[in-house]
C-alpha cells in the first residue's frame, strides 16, 4: 500500500511476474479513514470511505499502524477535499493569507458541522417515533418498516459525513496552529 498525494495504490505481486502490479486505486477526496467499532473480524483494522462511495478494510500489524496510517490518509483527504495546498516547508511567504484560507475554510466546515447536527437530531428524533408506533393495520406497519429503514440508512450517511467533517476540522485546526506559531500570528490578532 503506497499513499501517494490524494490516491491509495494497493500493489499486488505474482509469482509470474516479479515486479508489483497495481491492483487498486483509492481516491482520497471526500473520503476519510475511521476506525469501524462494529468490525470485530480481526484486530487493528479501520475502513477507508472514499469519497465515490466504495470502502476498504486495512489490516495493520498494531494498533501505532493504525493511528499512523490514519494520521496520514486523513491529512491527505482533508488537503484534497477543501483544496488547501499543504505546507512544503516552514517558510512560506504568503503564511497570512494561509492563515486567512484555513480560517475560512474551518468556520465553513463550522457551518457544515451545525448543519448535520440539526439534520442527525431530526433523523434521530424521527426514527425513534417510527420505531415507537404501532400501526393498526398490516399496510400501515409496513409502511413504518419502510419509513424506519430509510431513516435508519439516512442516520448512518449523515454520521458518515458528520465523522468526514470532523476529521477534516482536526486536521485543518492542527495545521492553522502551525500556521499561527510559524507566522507569529494570534488566533486573536488581525491579518
């Protein structure tokens, strides 16, 4: 596996060939790595969720290999995602306007943030109704079978982004932090 700007490569080698062969490609805008509490298969396993949808299961040989690759596969997926050009080195001559961008960029994933919050609130308060009806008829307990379902699918993409969010919150914080001790400037300073 070779992480190589915003893209995943998983190599496979064969005993006819001696050189590695590409296997997979995982595009890493939009997407995030989480540990999946639910996957109980092997240990030090987390999921990547790429941003077209389709996901990965990584096996690392301990739990510093999981920490490590998520550390850097987040890193990646946030840059790529909200277009934030990463620092090459400590010496940028334009940090204030990095600074500037970063700011912009974290109080609309703010926004964002609030947003899924509320839509999570009212899923979540829906699919605990649905759940407590008890229809009367054979069509009607059908229909809230449905209706639960979607919610319960509805829940689980809005937790998915709220998670997605959040990383790209952490890593774009912990870079504006950087930024600030780099440029000399105060969260509380004017550019």
């Amino acid at each position: 596996m070779v992480l190589s700007g915003s893209r995943l490569y998983f190599f496979r080698s064969n005993d006819s060939q001696p050189a590695l062969s590409i296997q997979t490609i995982v595009p890493l805008r939009a997407g995030v790595a989480i540990v999946d509490a639910a996957y109980k298969k092997y240990p030090h396993v987390f999921r990547i969720l790429a941003g077209d949808g389709s996901q990965v299961l990584i096996k690392a040989p301990d739990d510093d290999a999981v920490a490590e690759w998520m550390a850097r596969i987040n890193c990646a997926a946030a840059f790529k995602t909200t277009e934030v050009e990463r620092r090459t080195d400590g010496s940028q001559p334009e940090s204030k306007q990095r600074v500037q961008l970063l700011e912009e960029k974290l109080a609309a994933l703010d926004e964002d943030l609030n947003a899924i919050d509320d839509r999570l609130e009212r899923s979540l308060r829906l699919f605990k109704q649905l759940v407590a009806m008890v229809p009367l008829t054979r069509h009607g307990r059908t229909k809230a079978v449905q209706y639960a379902s979607a919610t319960r699918e509805r829940l689980k993409e809005l937790y998915m982004s709220e998670q997605r969010l959040t990383c790209y919150k952490d890593v774009l914080e912990l870079d504006l932090n950087i930024e600030y001790e780099i440029s000399g400037c105060s969260p509380f300073s004017p550019l």
